[in-house]
C-alpha cells in the first residue's frame, strides 16, 4: 500500500507541477561527462579521440527507476585547438518510463597563447520525450480500505500525446588561466516546448557555472608532471529554473588516482549530498596518450523526506578512453605550454 501511495505522489507531482520536476539530471561526477557539462570542453584533451560513458542510479529504494546515462565522443582538431563531438544523452524516470533521449552534435573553438587558453562550445540536436501512460496509478484505482485494485481502469482524461521531439540548443565558455580553470554553459537556450498537452510547457534555461583551482603541494618541483600530487577545490552551480543546487569540495590527484570528498546542496528544501569520488586512469600508452578511466561515485543524501535510510543513496559508474591517432603529431598542437582544463581533473 505504501508503494502504491509513493508511486502517486510522484507522478502527481511530475504531471501537476511540471515546473517543480521538469529539470535535467545532474552528475556527481562531472568531470567524467566533460560535454553534458559544458560544450566548450569538447575537444579540450590531450589527445585526439575521446570516449565517455557515465550511469547515474538515483534513489535506488525509491519505487520506480530514476536512471540517467550519457555518451559522448569528441574529437580535437589541432588547427583550432577546440573540436567536434556527439553527445547522447538519456533519463528513465517512474514506473510509467518518463524517458527523455537526446543526441547533439558540438562544435567548439579556441583561442589563446601558452599563458591561458579561451573555448568557444556551441550544441545543437534533438530530444525525444515520451511516457507510458498505461503504467500510471490514480487515485480512483485506489481501494480505501485495499489499496491498488489489479486490472482496474481509471476514467481520468489522459494528456493528448505521449510522445514529442523538439529541437534543442545550448552554448558555453571556458577560460584555463595557470592553475585557474572558470566555465559556464546555458543548454535549452531555445526554451522547447516539452507538453504531452495543448497547453505549452517550455522547459527552463540550465545554468551552470564551474570553478577548479589547481594547488601542486609536491615538495620536489622537479619531478615530472604526471609524478606530481595536487589538491584541486571546485564548485560547480546549477539552476533551472526554481531549481537550484552547489556543488562544492576537492580532489587529491596523485599520480594515477583522483579522490574526491563533495557537498551538494538540494536548494529549494531538496535533500543535501555527500559524494565520494574515486577516480583510476590505466595507462595503456603513455607516450601515445592512450589510456583508459575509470570512475566510481556514491552520494548519500540528508534530509527531511530523502535521506539514505528510505533511497540507499545513489551510485556512478563511468568509463572513458583516450588515444592519440597515428596521423597526429604532437608539432601540430596549439597552446602546447599551457595548462588545459583536462589537468584539473
């Protein structure tokens, strides 16, 4: 019974408050998804192809599944020193699959010198979003004293469509300056209309800005650069309309491994967040600039109505790869003396 009384409250807020639910997935591990973070990352790597896959499982006590997974591959064009890429990009939400699938193509372009190096990012692409009516409860299925009835109908109205695309764009910036890495992106600039109604729903503009500072705290200067250990602050502010959330905390990076401890807060009376990170690069190559990472993260959240008794928390995986093209050379580089936003991370 209490399953079936959680199941509708949560698809009575998604249809009846569609500004309260209708905001993008976030990642806790952001810097594993360089592209649903910002399209001025795309391209900015040390080698020339990259491959990224990330999975976010939300709430995993929670009826219903909240699951997100993006995949990106970008390519660095020397010429420029900024790149193409595609992103892919997907959420399943409730047991009714309130999905939304979205594929962009990016293209980003930089300027500088070996002192700082500026990124241009502009995305554009397509979203489809859809949901299962037929998988919805409501409340005259419900028993007062039984609870859900199996098999029964409801006689409510159901909303004309269950199915839309709309076109979708976004753009964004990213200065590294030393040991000094500050970005901000705007994704939905076009502000789509997303209702499975006649009424017009458009979803809000996402914010988000992003700050790293890189702090070597190695007591030999003159050891190579990936023999270097670093402590790397970092805060990262999302907003969606009345949503809102910060995202704040540090990374210790030693030579092939990254820890991460984070704060998010939920803005708005969400549930807060506490992350832990941990990040492996396998070197396949390192002289070709091949390698391989691997990143786990889990958030335990703390609040009123969330917290980890009642969701188990939430979990990410993520996998990327890079390598450098045997039709590259390292002459053909631009900005080769200055720090690139990849080293922050």
């Amino acid at each position: 019974m209490k399953g079936y009384l959680k199941l509708v409250l949560f698809f009575a807020l998604a249809f009846s408050a569609p500004g309260l639910m209708a905001q993008d997935h976030m990642y806790s591990q952001f810097f594993n998804s360089p592209l649903y973070l910002n399209p001025a990352l795309n391209g900015q790597f040390e080698g020339d192809l990259r491959v990224n896959l990330i999975y976010r499982n939300q709430y995993t006590s929670v009826p219903g599944s909240l699951s997100y997974l993006s995949a990106s591959v970008d390519l660095s064009v020397p010429q420029f020193g900024g790149g193409i890429g595609l992103l892919f990009s997907r959420s399943s939400e409730g047991t009714a699959y309130l999905n939304k699938n979205n594929i962009s193509g990016i293209y980003s372009y930089s300027v500088g010198s070996d002192a700082y190096v500026l990124s241009f990012g502009l995305q554009a692409g397509v979203t489809n979003r859809s949901v299962d009516f037929g998988k919805l409860v409501f409340g005259d299925q419900i028993d007062p004293r039984l609870g859900y009835i199996p098999g029964s109908t409801s006689g409510a109205d159901l909303p004309q469509f269950n199915n839309k695309f709309y076109f979708d764009a976004g753009f964004g910036l990213n200065l590294t300056a030393g040991n000094f890495n500050i970005g901000g992106a705007a994704m939905h600039v076009n502000q789509p209309n997303e209702s499975f109604t006649g009424t017009t729903y458009k979803l809000p503009v996402r914010a988000t800005a992003h700050a790293s500072y890189r702090l070597n705290i190695s007591r030999d200067d003159n050891l190579y650069e990936e023999e270097k250990s670093y402590v790397i602050p970092s805060v990262v502010m999302y907003k969606q309309g009345p949503a809102q959330s910060i995202s704040a905390g540090m990374q210790y990076k030693r030579r092939s491994i990254n820890a991460g401890l984070w704060y998010r807060s939920g803005g708005q009376g969400g549930p807060s967040s506490v992350v832990l990170s941990l990040i492996f690069d396998l070197f396949i190559n390192r002289e070709g600039g091949e390698k391989v990472r691997l990143g786990v993260s889990h958030d335990v959240p703390s609040g009123r109505g969330l917290n980890y008794s009642n969701t188990s928390g939430t979990s990410e995986g993520s996998i990327g790869y890079e390598t450098t093209l045997p039709s590259r050379s390292n002459a053909e580089k631009k900005f080769r003396g200055a720090t690139r936003c990849y080293d922050f991370y």
